[in-house]
C-alpha cells in the first residue's frame, strides 16, 4: 500500500492505494469511500462475467423432487457453501 498525491473528495483526506488481484484500488482510510482509476472498474467487469460463466458451466442441473415428497419444516436441505464472487474476495 501507497499513499497517492488525491484528497478524499468527502474527507479531504489522502488516499492510499491497494492493489489486489491487478486492480488498484484508491480509498479513504477514515470514510474508506473507495475510488477506481480509468479502466480499473472494466477490469472489475470482465473478470465478474468470465466468473460467472465458469460457475454456469459447473453449476449441475436442478434435481426434481417427487411431487408428494413435502419435507418437514424442520428439515433443512443440504446446500454447498458457496465460493465468495471476485468482488467479494477483492473488497474482503
């Protein structure tokens, strides 16, 4: 992490920048308002679609249920922990 020459438009504070995952990202460490460079936001962009069509590609077809199979209210389905999405993992 930097510090960069910018002011926090809200907080007039100076910005710091952070890299992750090849995107450098601007942010006020007191409001952490956070401030993209000229096609930092299309990076952000294209590699969140080419991430979702990799999890459509994996996702398996829904499995239909037998139509007198109600389950209790207690049950609960088994559902697989979900893998965080590029943004998440990039602003975590």
């Amino acid at each position: 992490m930097s510090a960069t020459n910018m002011q926090c438009p809200v907080c007039a504070v100076p910005l710091v920048m952070s890299e992750r995952q090849n995107v450098e990202i601007d942010y006020c460490p007191r409001c952490r308002g956070v401030w993209l460079d000229r096609g930092e936001l299309d990076k952000i962009i294209e590699r969140g679609a080419s991430e979702h069509q990799q999890q459509q590609r994996a996702a398996p077809a829904p499995v239909q249920s037998h139509p007198a199979y109600a389950p209790h209210r207690h049950e609960t389905p088994y559902y697989q922990k979900r893998r965080k999405s590029f943004l998440e993992e990039l602003f975590d």
